[in-house]
C-alpha cells in the first residue's frame, strides 16, 4: 500500500522556505519556514486564521503562492498542478470528506486509484479496461479492509457516520498510494472510540513508514500522537518541538489566549 522507500527518517522530506501567500490586503502566510521529516506525524496547530489550512493549500498546489518555494523529496513542486503533486507522492486529504455521496465506499475508493483520469463515474468506473478495473478494486477492498471499512463496502458514501466517513478520506489518501499525507483536521467532529481508532491507524502507517503533517484542534489527540509539533500565528512558525514544552511557552500561551486552549 505505500509508496516505495524515501529518505531515511529524520531527513526533510517536505521543506517549506518564505512561502508567501495575500489575499486582497490580508496576509495569510507570511514567509512561512516549515520542514517535515520524513517518518513523523508532525502537527501543524494554531489560533484560527493562524494560516494553516492557506499553508496547505499552498503546499498542496490549489492555491498559488505569491512568494516562496516547497520541495517535496528533493524536487521542487512550487508551482506543479495539485494533481502533479499527488502524483509525485504528496497528497491532502480534507476537513469535509469530498466522496461521491451516492457511490459505494469501495466505488469511491476506486475514484482514486493511480492513473485515474478524474472523478467522473464514466471515466472511472467504466471508461477503464478490465485489467485495470480489477487492479483498483483490489487495492481499494485492501484500504477498506485495512481501515475497517470492508464491512461497509458496498454501502453508499452517504449512510457512512462522521468518523466512517473521516476513515473513507484517509483511505482515499491511500489509494494514491502517497509517501506524504497532509491530513486537514482527522478527527474533527469524530466520537473518542473512533478517533481512537483513527489515531491507531496513523501510529501503524507512521510505523511502516508513512509521513503526515496533521492540522488538527483536539489537543489531547495532538499531544498524545504527533512529534514534533508546529505552531503558526500570523502566517508564519511561532515556535516548535515537544508539544508538553510549547504548551509551557508563554508565547505559545500568548497566541492562544490564555491556557484553557491547551486543556
């Protein structure tokens, strides 16, 4: 299921340098230094309107930067289409699962095989021959066997539960077979059982070699499954490092307004 081998761990597989990023006379990101080694779950927190979710559309390529570069691997992707970007083993998952509502989940899983020509059901679940069509559905029984979801194959998209639906995202993350995951907020709105559930899933990946960069609120989740951890205030990096020593900083304290956001 995972891509083949990157660097070893503690190298920089993702190096963010002066990303820069205006909207009218609003900076969103303002020279923003980040690096992500390869082999962590690494958090991206911070106050809202910190720049995070700009951050990841960014180094995602759905939005421009006006400034700045991104290097994914040693190879620099500033200004690579989104769907380039996935194809060069770096792939964003979203806040709001973005499956097909009517579709089964392994239909959905399918949508996302590599050398999908879009989203279209035409295109791919018929506009494939049938070597390739088998191809995709195996390796999307296997994501949803993997994740829990196997059960619930040919269900449709839209009878899924939040937390279903949070591992239905993650798993078509997957299907790219990615070296590097940007997760946008897994367990938001998610029940503690399945967050579990859901944090086991990213420890196991992590183990096998898997790298994410996670935008999450749920500080307890964020203190108990990502190292190192980053925060941003007003578009760039305020600090970094464990997250028990940042929540003990005064100015990470500061940018969140007082400490019952760390609680």
């Amino acid at each position: 299921m995972l891509a083949a081998d990157g660097p070893p761990a503690d190298a920089a597989l993702l190096e963010v340098r002066g990303l820069r990023r205006r909207f009218g006379g609003v900076v969103a990101l303002d020279g923003l230094d980040l690096d992500v080694a390869a082999g962590t779950i690494t958090a991206l927190i911070g106050p809202n309107g910190a720049g995070k979710t700009t951050a990841f559309q960014c180094i995602s390529g759905v939005l421009p930067a006006d400034g700045g570069s991104v290097a994914f691997a040693g190879r620099d992707v500033t200004r690579l289409r989104p769907d380039r970007i996935t194809r060069a083993g770096l792939v964003r998952s979203f806040q709001i699962a973005r499956g097909i509502p009517r579709l089964s989940v392994l239909e959905n899983l399918m949508l996302y095989a590599p050398g999908q020509p879009g989203e279209g059901v035409a295109a791919a679940l018929l506009g494939r021959g049938r070597e390739a069509e088998e191809s995709a559905r195996e390796a999307a029984v296997a994501v949803a066997g993997r994740l829990g979801l196997l059960r619930l194959g040919n269900a449709p998209a839209a009878s899924l539960s939040g937390g279903q639906k949070k591992l239905l995202e993650l798993g078509r993350a997957l299907m790219a077979r990615p070296r590097m995951i940007l997760l946008d907020e897994p367990v938001a709105g998610v029940n503690p059982t399945l967050a579990e559930e859901i944090a086991a899933h990213l420890r196991a990946l992590r183990d096998e070699g898997m790298t994410f960069l996670v935008v999450e609120h749920h500080m307890d989740l964020v203190a108990r499954l990502c190292d190192p951890v980053v925060v941003m205030a007003e578009g760039r990096v305020l600090a970094q490092g464990k997250f028990a020593e940042l929540a003990a900083d005064p100015a990470v304290q500061e940018a969140y307004m007082g400490r019952r956001q760390w609680r």
